[in-house]
C-alpha cells in the first residue's frame, strides 16, 4: 500500500515502455523541485520521492516483498527497464514532501490494538493532543486503512478498497472512523521522523530506557504476566485469549488505575514485554498490574495450574515486593 497526493499531477498515465526513468527523474528534479514518481503494474508498485538536489526515498513492493532506500531506487529502474509500468509524477509541496518521503521508515509506538477495546475517537485526541507526525494502520483480513497524521493534524486517509488513493472529504474520514469502530480491527500506531528533523538515537534510548530499578520492577512483572499467559494458552476451558483477557482486565480497572485504560495506549504488553508511555510511578503501574493478574487469576479458575509458579515468582522477587507494599 503505497499512498502519495495526486491531488497535483504533472503528468499521468505514462508507460515505461516510452521512457528512461534515470533521464526523466533527473528532468523534473530540476522543473518541478519536489514530488514524486509513482510506477505500478498488475503485481508490484513503487515510488521514488524527490527535490531539486536529492531523492529522498523510494519503495518498492510486490506480492511476497518489500524494499526501500537505495535499494527500492535501484530495482525501481531495472524492473522500469524490463517490463511494461504505468507511470505518474506528482508534484508534492515542500512542506509535506518529507512527510511522505518518510513513511517507509516509520516506527511502531503501539502495536495491534484491538478496536473492541481501545476508543479510537479518544485515541485519535491523545494523538493530536502530542502532535503525532504519523498514521495509524487499521487492518481486517486483507483489508487495511490509513489515517495520516502531520503535526497532530488529521491531514487524509486512504483505503485499500478505493486504491489506495489519498482522500482528505471529511465525508470519507467518518466512513474509516465507522469501519474501524464497526469492524474488530487490528490498528497499530506509527511515528514518522524525517531525516532532516533535529533528532537522534540516543535522545529515544535516553527516554525509554529507565533507572535499573524500573528495569528490574518490569522484568519482575513480564515474567509474572507470561506465567499466567501460558497458563491461560494450557487451559482447555478457557476459549479467549490472553491478550484479551488481559485489555478486558484493564479496561475495568481504569477507574483505579487510568494507565491501564486501552483508551490512553499509556501502556501495553506485547510479546512478553512491557511498553509504559505513561509518567506513573513504578508503585502505583505495580499495584495495577498485580490486582489485574490476581483478577484474573481469580475468575478463570487458574489458582491450581499457577501455583506452583507464583511460588517461585513470589520467592524470588519478595524483595521488591515487600519495598513496594504489595501482596500476591
């Protein structure tokens, strides 16, 4: 799914059959200053996103794969050469070309939430409230969609059912916002960082990466939350999933605990690994989490087949489990 503006064409509908695509980038480079070149056959797209003195990025899919960087650039031009692709050059202003040109190298901050238990209108105002430059990507089978973010400003969506074109009627937007909230769609939110943004690696390592007593105090609750996840997996009665399980949990105990609320994606377990984005104290995300795992330890009949392993749970971290007050 490859989404560019075309609301500025230059021209459209040419084939590749006709041109040489390095002569033809370079030519409206130097006309045009930024935009893109869009290529697509029956099985594979790309596109190459460009300034005056510069590409920029390019991305190149099929069926079964996807490249971008220099190498989408390279197999855009060879494949242009060998076979029949139509082609559209778009003028893109310099405000939002990054932006675009960005996209393949966005980054995942939260990841399959589930549209039965996370408000996407209250989402959507989190976001806008920390002026999110992104997208959030609403999957269900293979249909998917894209809400586009600059600034914290809702700038367009695109549908794979419509092409995948960029659309801006806020008509259009209402419709996602029903087939998300109406469908049990999986949508994930990603942060775009353009390359020429004043940002580095070590500013988000500083941020994310916590004292070693956080460290340890969240390790503490990964391997607490993955014992009863494998026992919720053994069990034969229970039909839902953890992860499942788990959101209903939180979401009941937000009224205590409003980190845990799915609404504010403040924090998440995925993949036996916690993500807080939240600014609560330790405590209180122990607390939290503690009475949620007892819960649902509780209702699901699962004391006898966890035993054993919140013995030893218990045993090895009573330490900070006494500092902290709590009990399990």
């Amino acid at each position: 799914m490859i989404v560019i503006p075309n609301e500025d064409p230059v021209f459209e509908e040419l084939n590749t059959y006709y041109l040489d695509l390095n002569r033809m980038l370079e030519h409206f480079r130097g006309s045009i200053g930024t935009g893109a070149v869009h290529v697509q056959s029956r099985d594979s797209e790309g596109a190459i996103f460009f300034e005056s003195d510069a590409i920029l990025s390019a991305t190149f899919q099929t069926p079964s794969d996807e490249l971008v960087g220099q190498n989408a650039v390279e197999e855009i031009v060879k494949q242009s050469s060998e076979s029949h692709y139509t082609v559209n050059i778009y003028r893109i202003a310099q405000s939002g070309i990054h932006y675009w040109a960005n996209i393949p190298f966005a980054t995942p901050i939260y990841k399959d939430l589930s549209s039965e238990f996370t408000d996407l209108q209250g989402l959507i105002k989190k976001l806008q409230q920390e002026e999110l430059t992104g997208y959030i990507l609403a999957t269900l089978d293979t249909d998917q969609s894209r809400l586009f973010f600059q600034g914290g400003e809702l700038i367009g969506a695109a549908y794979s059912w419509t092409s995948d074109e960029l659309n801006r009627d806020p008509q259009k937007l209402e419709e996602i916002f029903s087939w998300i909230q109406e469908n049990k769609t999986l949508f994930s939110v990603y942060r775009i960082v353009p390359a020429t943004a004043d940002s580095s690696e070590d500013e988000v390592e500083v941020t994310a990466e916590e004292t070693v007593e956080a460290d340890d105090i969240y390790a503490m609750l990964e391997e607490l939350l993955e014992k009863i996840e494998k026992a919720v997996s053994n069990s034969r009665s229970i039909k839902d999933e953890f992860s499942t399980l788990m959101r209903r949990k939180f979401l009941e105990k937000a009224n205590d605990y409003s980190f845990l609320d799915p609404f504010a994606a403040e924090f998440e377990y995925n993949d036996g690994k916690i993500h807080n984005y939240s600014n609560v104290d330790e405590d209180e995300i122990v607390k939290g989490v503690i009475q949620s795992a007892k819960e649902i330890v509780s209702e699901n009949d699962l004391e006898k087949s966890v035993r054993a392993d919140l013995d030893a749970w218990r045993a090895n971290y009573s330490s900070y489990l006494s500092e902290l007050g709590v009990e399990i």
